[in-house]
C-alpha cells in the first residue's frame, strides 16, 4: 500500500503516458535514425565513388592522344578536345559568361548549391520550361568525369557528393580550367577551343562578345541551341546569356545591346579532333601500346602518348617519298615507296612513312612490309668478317664459283680478277660476298645481324650473303645504325611517356644500349659503307658539306629498292617497289636519292659531326670468331646455261639445296655493281637529259617506261658502256663469262641496282 502514492506521483510527473506514447520521444528517435541513416547513406555513397587520387582526372575515360615530340596533337581518339587551353588562355568574358549561364554561384558554393536549386527552379516555373539547371559546374565535370547520364535519383546523389569531393580536392579555377576543356558544346565540338573553331573558325581569344555568348549558351543543350541548326533558339539563348551578364555586372548594358544586334555569323569547320597527322606512325604507336600497358588501363582510356616524332622532318619525309613517287615511279614503274628515319643512339623514331597513301591502303612499309633486303645484307656479312680479324685489304678472287650446287652470280657477267674486301663491298659484288660468308660461318653472321637489330628469321643458306632472307624496313635502318654508334644498339622505339588520366606517368621509356659490334670494327665498316657512297653505288645519296656511309640494295628484278644511310646523328632507311611484288625497271639510285631529298634538308642546322677515323689495321685481334663453312662440293667454274634462258634464279629459292641443274639455270642472285662512283644527284639530273634528247634515236623508243639511265660501272670495260648493256642490277644473274655483244633481251631488260 505505500508503493501506491509512489507510482501515482511518477504517472504525474510524465503526463500519465508511457515514455513510448510521448511525442518527443518519437520525434527524437526519427532525428537521431534520421542521422544513422544519413550517415550510412553517405558512406555507401562514397563506396561506388572514384579514388581520391582520381578526381585530377584531365580527361574523359575512352579517350586516346598521341603528341609528336614537340608536343603537338597527332591523333585524338574518343571525346577528347584538340586544344587543352590553360586557365589564363581563355579569355575572362567567356568564362564569365559560363559562370552567368551554369553557375552563377560558382565562387561561393562548395560543389553543391542549394540556393541555385531554388532559383533555377523559379525561373524555369515562371518561364514554363527549362531555363535554368540547378547543377552547379562542379558537378556537371563530375558527370562528364566519371558518371554515365542516366536520369536517376542515385546518380544525381553520387553527382553531389563527388563534387563535394572535388571541392576539397581542386581550386575553383582548376574545375573551371577542366570543365571549359571538357564541356561538349555540340557538331563533335568538345571543350571551348574546339567550339571556336567549330562554329566560327576562330581560336578562343579571337571571338567577339556575341560569340562567346553563342558558345556559353551551348552547354545546357548543344544540339537544342546549336547556330548552325537552330539558329533561332541560339540567337534567344545567345540573348538570354548576355542579360545575365550585364545583371552580374559583367558587361555593360551598351556592350550588351552592341553584342545583341550583332548578326549570327558562321564559319563552320570540322572538329579538329577528327584530323589525324602522320597516320601510319600513329597506327604504329597504337599497336605499341599493348607491350607498356596493361589490357584494363587501355580499356579504360583517358591515355595520353608522348611520341619521338620530329613533326619537321615528318613533313620532309612525306614530300622526299612522294615526289619520288610522282616522278621516278612514274617512268620506273613502282608505287610505292617508304621511310623511316631513326636517331641510333637513343633509338627514337624521328620520321616515319609507311607508304603512299593511308586513307586507301593502311598497310605500313616500315614495320609490316617483309621483303628482301638484296645487297645491303651485305653490311652484316662484311661486319662479321671485320670482327673476325680480318683486314679491308684482305683479297678474294672474283671468280666463278658453284659451293654445294649454289652460283652466285655479278652483274654483267663478268669478273674482276683479284679483289680486296672493300672494293668489293664499294662495287657490290656478289661473288667475293659469298665467299667472306663461307670463311666466316653462317652462325656468327646470323648473331650479329641479329644482336644489331634484325629481329626476322634468318637461314643458314649461301644465298643469306646476297640478301634472300626477309626483312622490315624498321629492323633493317636500326640495325645499320649500330654502325653509327661504333657498334652500340638501342631498341628503335616511337613513345617516350605514356601518362593517364590525372596526367601521372604510367610508363616512360628506357631503352639502353647493348654492345652489338665493337668499336674498331664499327669504325672500320663506317669507313667501308662510306667509300659506297663516295665512290660506289651509292653516290646519290652524297651530301654536300657532311660525310655520309651506307649501302644500297636490290632484290630479284629489282623488286625492292634500298638506300639505308647514315651520318653519326641520324640513320635513314628507304624503300621503294610495288606492293604486288611486280618488278621495277628501277634501281636503287632511287632510294639513295630519296634518302638525299631528305637528308638534305632534315640535316639544315644540326652540326656537322665526323666518323670516327679509321682505327690501325696492323695487330687487330677479332672479337668474332669465325666458323669457316666446309662445303660438300666447289665448283671453280660455272653451271652452262641455255642460251635462250633468262639466265638468272632467285635467290629465295635456296638453290643450294637443290639437286636440280635445270633449276639452278633459272635462278637469279644479287647484284647492284653498275652505279657509278661518281653518280651524284647532278651527274643523275644531266643523264636523265641526254637520255631524253637521244631517245628519239635510241633502239628503246618503242618503249619509253622503259628508258636507261647512264651509269659507269667501276669495273666496266668501256666507259660508253650504258646500264641497258647489262642484265638486270642485283639479280644475281650473270654467268661466269662477259659477252663482247649483249642480247637484245639483254638491252630490253630494266637495269637495277
């Protein structure tokens, strides 16, 4: 009973009601579940959301640009701008005139802006329709960054909260920089400086008032008030810009009546995004791509590739091969044509042509292209033999020979009797060639052509000396540059930095040289290949005022046409022939004068650096060790042939493993010795006119594609005697014996090399 007036006062004090039934109860519980679940809600939130480290992204996901050396845009894949503009490159009108159009609160906000919402949603009442969106800049690069455009309630709480975060991050002007780099502004026009040039064919700070209004009106709907569509509504959205200008102050009501009564004028261009420079190195680059990143980082884009393209010498190479092209192509029937130009000490692509035109055919020359390299294999030969201990000086006897049913053949059908190595290398011949590839073994050539650089297969066969085993024309320049470097090699290679999304670097290249060939060889071979072009077959390729070394090369029927040249700072490499594989009425003189075309203006004001001298010959010890190749049979005579034979076989037959005499007949090998020793670009310019001015009288008028170009062999006879007095260059396909009168197939046939 005492308990009672106890309970009574408690029922008192709370109103006579349980603690549940009390509204301030439930009310704070709702308060206080009210935060839970807010909090929780954030959380989950910031759970879907980017990586702190990824809201510096610059650009869009799926995106891809390549930039030459200097910086400059080669190619732009995905929803990327052309131009990325500084903050200060932009002029203050038109960014203030976004700020008055998408987010006039922009500088007080923290990402999300509430009071915007309000009013935007008063406007668009008192308008009836859409005036006025409540997402503030910061979220709409948020969007254009990292969310997909679905309209739903998740997304557009993801969408506040990520700018939120960014806010955090990022200065203002930093989200404004990106968001005018950014915004789509319609026509494929991505970002301010594409819009300018877009619409009005303008850079930004070229634009007048009235069309960075137009612009700025863009972004809420690009293709609703684009001027070249709609320019009704864009003139109104235009106008709809400039009051808010002037009600924020911006501009004055004169400017903004001047800028009102200014007719909409356009000068519609296509977005430069879509143009692509240098399209076969770009091409290459993409399918370098794979070997420095991973699948997923190329999945999800938003990559920039900082290329070795020199953009001068580009354009150099492209004019060099097509006036080849135009001109030499015409009369000596080939197509197509290719270069490509590389830096040997640090292994940088600096040019690169990969054919005649890549808006038809997308096939590159350089690095795809399998074919023949003819007589400049011989560079690898004569390498090997030097690093052997041999001399330069060291004789062969230019002699018939068949080794293991294999006869090479020279050109002319004729013999020279004793000669040294380098006279040999000079005047191309093919059969002293064979010969210093039996002494030193088929092992430590195959080696060292490939720790130079050649990446493609090569076959121990005698035909290997003349070139019979297929290269690139990629491989073959870097290799040849290992002369360059006295003997160093670096991987050839077009991308020096890869950088992602927030412009971190994923990926820089670092290449280093490998010892390929040591240096008293080197030197003594640059020494050798130079006495080519001094003196030999590759005299077009001379440069007035620097030393140039190389070797020319041409395949069977002068189906491929090589000039690969250098100078210590740069190493060329050029192509030339058809895609079909047809035979040319070319030579290789061609190539070496393509090479000079571009040589000589690539090499306008880079200093003028010397080879290395030639090293003391007496007491060389070899680095190489040769393996002497010991036939099964030596023939010191040649095979008889059928008088109405074409005479000659192909190397890439391998006719030493052939047991057939009657195939060992029609087969041809390599040769280029006709060039003359003193065939410079204006000695070739004055035979080309005395050509003209005697075909009318020549036996070959019947065939004008067909004409000959005067050239001097180092070891003809006569010094009257003219091209189209020989079988064909650098087919191998002379017999043993020189005729006193060539045949007429002789005459008709086109000289090469």
């Amino acid at each position: 009973m005492k308990i009672l007036p106890s309970r009574m006062k408690t029922n008192q004090a709370t109103g006579g009601k349980p603690l549940y039934r009390r509204l301030w109860f439930w009310a704070g519980l709702g308060v206080g579940g009210g935060i839970v679940a807010f909090i929780y809600g954030v959380s989950l939130i910031d759970r879907t959301l980017p990586d702190k480290a990824e809201l510096n992204a610059v650009l869009r996901e799926q995106t891809l640009t390549i930039k030459a050396a200097d910086g400059t845009i080669l190619q732009q894949q995905g929803e990327a701008s052309r131009e990325q503009l500084k903050l200060e490159q932009i002029p203050d009108n038109l960014k203030k005139a976004f700020i008055a159009s998408e987010d006039r609160r922009f500088k007080q906000h923290n990402g999300f802006d509430p009071q915007g919402i309000v009013r935007a949603s008063l406007n668009n009442l008192r308008s009836q329709g859409v005036v006025e969106g409540g997402s503030t800049i910061t979220q709409q690069l948020t969007r254009i960054l990292f969310l997909k455009q679905e309209q739903t309630i998740w997304r557009k709480l993801k969408e506040v909260r990520l700018a939120q975060k960014m806010e955090q991050e990022l200065t203002k002007d930093q989200i404004l920089e990106r968001y005018l780099n950014l915004v789509y502004l319609g026509n494929g026009a991505y970002g301010v400086a594409d819009a300018a040039s877009v619409y009005f064919s303008k850079s930004p700070d070229q634009l007048s008032l009235a069309e960075m209004a137009t612009i700025a009106g863009l972004a809420p709907a690009p293709s609703l008030y684009a001027p070249n569509k709609n320019p009704e509504a864009a003139k109104r959205r235009r106008d709809l810009v400039l009051l808010r200008m002037q009600e924020d102050k911006i501009i004055t009501v004169e400017q903004r009546q001047a800028a009102v009564q200014e007719p909409l004028t356009l000068k519609s261009s296509l977005p430069k995004r879509v143009q692509v420079e240098s399209p076969y190195f770009t091409s290459y680059i993409q399918k370098e791509l794979p070997k420095y990143v991973s699948p997923k980082v190329l999945a999800s884009g938003g990559l920039v590739v900082e290329t070795t393209l020199n953009p001068t010498w580009q354009k150099v190479a492209e004019e060099a091969v097509a006036k080849t092209l135009r001109n030499q192509g015409r009369w000596e029937n080939f197509k197509q044509g290719a270069m490509v130009a590389i830096d040997p000490r640090s292994g940088e692509i600096e040019a690169m042509v990969g054919g005649k035109d890549f808006g038809k055919n997308q096939f590159n020359r350089v690095t795809q292209a399998q074919r023949q390299p003819g007589s400049t294999f011989k560079g690898f030969v004569y390498a090997t033999a030097i690093a052997s201990g041999k001399s330069p000086y060291d004789t062969y006897e230019d002699a018939p020979i068949v080794v293991d049913g294999y006869e090479p053949k020279n050109f002319g059908k004729n013999f020279h009797g004793s000669m040294n190595m380098r006279d040999a290398l000079t005047r191309s011949i093919n059969i002293i060639a064979v010969k210093v590839l039996i002494d030193v073994g088929f092992t430590p050539t195959i080696k060292l052509a490939h720790d130079m650089g050649i990446k493609s297969e090569l076959k121990p066969t005698y035909s290997l000396a003349l070139g019979s085993n297929e290269v690139n024309l990629l491989e073959l320049t870097s290799a040849y540059g290992s002369f360059a470097t006295q003997g160093l090699h670096t991987e050839p290679h077009g991308i020096t930095r890869i950088l992602n999304r927030q412009g971190k670097v994923i990926w820089s290249a670092n290449f280093p040289s490998k010892r390929a060939l040591d240096v008293d060889s080197a030197a003594i071979m640059t020494w050798m290949l130079r006495n080519v072009v001094e003196a030999g077959t590759g005299g077009a390729a001379q440069l007035d005022n620097r030393p140039v070394a190389g070797k020319t090369g041409t395949s069977d029927e002068a189906r491929d046409l090589w000039f690969i040249g250098y100078i210590p700072q740069m190493v060329t490499g050029v192509w030339l022939g058809n895609d079909d594989n047809h035979p040319t009425d070319g030579s290789s003189s061609s190539a070496a004068y393509t090479w000079h075309e571009f040589m000589e203006k690539a090499a306008e004001g880079m200093p003028v650096e010397k080879f290395p001298k030639r090293p003391k010959l007496e007491g060389r010890k070899g680095t190489i060790k040769a393996q002497s190749i010991k036939p099964k049979q030596v023939l010191n005579r040649s095979i008889s042939e059928d008088d109405d034979s074409e005479g000659e076989s192909s190397t890439n037959s391998n006719s030493e493993d052939s047991g057939s005499s009657r195939r060992r007949r029609n087969r041809k090998s390599y040769s280029e010795e006709e060039q003359s020793r003193d065939y410079t670009p204006r000695r070739r310019r004055r035979d080309r006119s005395q050509e003209s001015s005697s075909s009318n009288s020549s036996s070959e008028s019947s065939t004008p594609r067909r004409r000959s170009r005067k050239v001097e062999s180092d070891s003809s006879p006569s010094p009257r005697r003219t091209r189209r007095s020989f079988s064909p260059a650098n087919s191998s396909g002379s017999s043993g014996s020189s005729p006193s009168q060539p045949s007429w197939r002789d005459r008709l046939r086109p000289s090469h090399e």
